[in-house]
C-alpha cells in the first residue's frame, strides 16, 4: 500500500507527466514492465466513471494522433488514431473574456455521423450548443437534442489550441513513442491533468487520484498488456 501511495505522489508531483522509467526509478522496481504496469492502472483511475458531462457551449473537433507515416492526410488519414475531442467554451462567462472548461477525449473509429454523435451523446448534456465545422459527420447533430453552430475550421481556436497542447505534450514528455492500444490510457491522463491545470495544490490531485484509484474496478493485466480502444 506505502508503494502505490508513493507511485501516486510521485504522478501527481509530475508537472507535465510520469514515465516508467522515472517510476521504476523512484520506486526502486527491477522492472520496467512492472512500473509500467502500475502507471496504465492509474492513469484508467484518472477518468471517474458518473462524472459530470460538458455542458454551455461545446467545441467539438477530431484529431489524428501519430507519427509520420505514409497514408493520405484528412479525415481519411491511414495508420493514424483519430480523436474527438470536446472542449467547454467559457468565455462568455470568463471575468477576462477568454477561457477554456473541461474537455472529454476520446479514440473513436471513424469520422461518421454515428460515431461523432455517439460521442457527444456520451460526454455532453442534451440540449448543450455544439459547435463544429462544416464537416458532413456533425449534419445530424440538431436532430439529436442539442443546439448545432457551424463556423469555419480556422474559428474552432479552442480546439486546435487544446489539441496543439495534446500533442507536444505525447512529444514532450513521451517522445511521441505512444502505441495506438495504449493511446487512451495518455487521453485519460492528459484530460486529468488538464481539467484540474489551476489547481496550486499538489496534495488535492495526490487525494483525487487516490479517491478515484478506490473507486475503479479491478483491471486484469490482460486488459493493461492489450490496451483498449475507447
């Protein structure tokens, strides 16, 4: 139990991320394998499952997240993830007249209409106003209970913004080196960490993770090894 509350500590005290490495350091594992093991079991605890969807005004966008690799570019990209990505515009209420609320990410298969809808159905509030580009998979949106705003790509500034950090931060802190398998665990700990980024007190995201850690169902090692894709 003192391990896990010291690997818990030592993520949370990471100011852009923990890697196995550092944890097998820290913790003075023999194991790569083993820290890597503990730090995919924590970042799964960092998503609660029942927590509040996105609500107000949403901005939503997909990316692909990948290296570079031969295939066609677009919303067609081959042997990239791709992304959706949800984004609580705050502006209008924001004392400054700018800000950014929480975000949801997550790996979805494709850019259809059904999948872009499964996805807002599931992390934002019925009735919230979406918006998003001219792109034919959002055409449904009004007919599913929301409010749908299309603006030109170049607009959605929150999004390439938020999606712009998401991606030096897989560069910065994990050199890129992130398998498609194991992509959502990094979602997972990048919004965690994102959705908690003006909090000055290291012990309330130590308590948080732990709260959340107790909370999460068991995970076979199975799962862990094979990753999981949404």
């Amino acid at each position: 139990m003192r391990l896990w509350f010291e690997a818990m500590w030592h993520i949370t005290n990471q100011k852009y991320g923990a890697n196995a490495l550092g944890l097998q350091r820290v913790l003075g594992f023999g194991s790569y394998h083993t820290a890597w093991q503990w730090l995919h079991r924590l970042r799964r605890a960092m998503v609660m499952h029942g927590r509040d969807n996105l609500s107000g005004t949403v901005e939503i966008d997909e990316t692909y997240i990948g290296g570079e690799r031969s295939g066609k570019r677009g919303r067609g990209a081959d042997n990239k993830a791709l992304v959706a990505v949800a984004f609580e515009d705050k502006s209008e209420t924001s004392t400054t007249g700018k800000g950014i609320g929480r975000i949801r990410l997550q790996l979805i298969p494709n850019a259809s209409g059904e999948s872009l809808n499964d996805f807002i159905k599931t992390h934002v509030n019925e009735g919230s106003c979406i918006r998003t580009d001219g792109w034919s998979g959002y055409h449904a949106v009004s007919t599913i209970g929301y409010e749908h705003v299309v603006v030109n790509s170049m607009d959605l500034k929150i999004a390439h913004l938020t999606i712009s950090l998401l991606k030096r931060w897989l560069l910065g802190t994990y050199q890129g080196a992130v398998s498609s398998a194991h992509l959502s665990y990094y979602l997972d700990e990048f919004t965690f960490r994102f959705n908690r980024r003006t909090s000055g007190s290291r012990g309330k995201l130590f308590y948080r993770l732990l709260q959340q850690s107790l909370l999460s169902d068991p995970v076979p090692n199975k799962e862990i090894v094979g990753g999981k894709r949404g």
